[in-house]
C-alpha cells in the first residue's frame, strides 16, 4: 500500500511568521503534489513536482514556494503567512505524469493563521 | 476557471436508492476520470475511474458513464448505503495536471 506521510498533523501560526509543512513518501512516485482543500473549492493544486529537484507551479501557487530535495520529500513553505492560508492541506504522490495516474494521499495538515 | 465543474454540491437520498453525481470538463486533452471519495476527517482516495474509449465502467454496485462528445461523466452509486456517506470528487487528468471537481457531500438516510 501508498505510503504518505504529513508532518505535522495541526500547526498553528501567526501572521507573517514562516511555515513549513512536509511530506514524505515511501512509494518510489515520481510525481508529488500539494493540494488545499476549502469548502466549496474541493481540492485545488498550489505545487507539484515531477521528480527531485524539480517544482512546477500549480492553478494557486502565490503565497507559497515548494521544495523537492530528493524523491521522497517534497516541503510546502509560507514565507509570510496570511489568515486567508488557513485550510487543510494534503501531499499527494502517483507515478506517472498525469496519464492514468492513481493519487495516494497523506492525512492532510490542518494550518490555522491567526 | 473551473476546468472541472461537480454537480450537486450537496445530496440526500435514503438507503436502498441510487445517488447520482455528475462533472463537466472542458480540456480535451483530459484521458482519465477518476473519482474519489473522502470520509470525514480522512484523505481521499480511489474510488473508480474510467478511460474515454470506454463509456461505462462498473464496480460493484459503483459505476461511471462517460459521455465523450458532451464532455460529461457521472457516478452512479447503486442500492445507498449508510456507509457511503462521504465527500464524492470527480477528477479529470491529462499527461501534465490532475484537476479535481468542487466536491459532492452524500448522506444517506437509513
């Protein structure tokens, strides 16, 4: 079984402090992804990558920047975060680019800004 | 731009009835329609999906009709169940991005 792994769970931070959530996978995918997820948005795609050293600009990239030091970890970092950030955000890894490619998720991290 | 459009936001329907849940997609580019559905505090994960040389693809009591000329697909869930109460998303993906749809809630009513 997909192997996805979010650290932390729930995080808390202030406004314009820096926030890093990480993601780590077991799977060997090529392919990583970060993902908010709001009511009434469903699931909407801020950085994906397709392999280590390598990010890509997702449909709501501003506000944060991604890293893929190695296959296995891809961080999402908020620079300087805002109160509209707070959500739910889920890693996801498939192994394929996009074509017939099953999504494995993590358990999803819970940020709140005040 | 909503490149995925999900219908309806919010179903009922009691035990034994079949849910029907339908997207629209634009891009032609789009080759696979996955669907997912999400259970209260957990991630989502795969449900069923289809490929456009296909129009329908069936799972048990799960099946997805595929209308390629309208760029339509829905999932029908056959004979409800309490237990299928989740956050339906419909999806649509291409060699470079996977796109989800806004999300049906289900509840079925016993």
């Amino acid at each position: 079984e997909a192997a996805v792994t979010q650290s932390p769970r729930n995080k808390v931070a202030v406004t314009g402090g820096k926030v890093t959530l990480s993601c780590n996978q077991t799977n060997n995918h090529n392919n990583m992804y970060w993902y908010r997820q709001d009511t009434g948005h469903g699931l909407r795609l801020i950085h994906y990558s397709y392999g280590a050293g390598s990010t890509e600009k997702g449909d709501i990239p501003d506000g944060y920047k991604a890293s893929r030091p190695s296959q296995e970890n891809f961080s999402l970092i908020l620079e300087l975060a805002t109160p509209s950030q707070t959500s739910v955000y889920f890693c996801a890894s498939g192994r394929t680019g996009g074509r017939a490619e099953t999504l494995y998720f993590g358990s999803g991290t819970r940020l709140t800004v005040l | 731009q909503q490149q995925v459009r999900q219908s309806p936001q919010s179903l009922t329907v009691w035990e034994g009835e079949t849910a029907i849940l339908n997207c629209s997609y634009e891009d032609s580019t789009f080759d696979y329609f996955p669907w997912y559905h999400q259970f209260p505090g957990e991630s989502p994960a795969l449900l069923i999906a289809i490929r456009p040389v296909s129009n329908k693809k069936e799972d048990g009591r799960f099946t997805i009709f595929f209308n390629k000329r309208e760029k339509k697909f829905s999932l029908h869930i056959a004979d409800s169940q309490p237990g299928d109460s989740a956050t339906y998303f419909c999806a649509a993906s291409n060699t470079n991005k996977v796109v989800f749809g806004t999300g049906t809630r289900l509840q079925v009513l016993p």
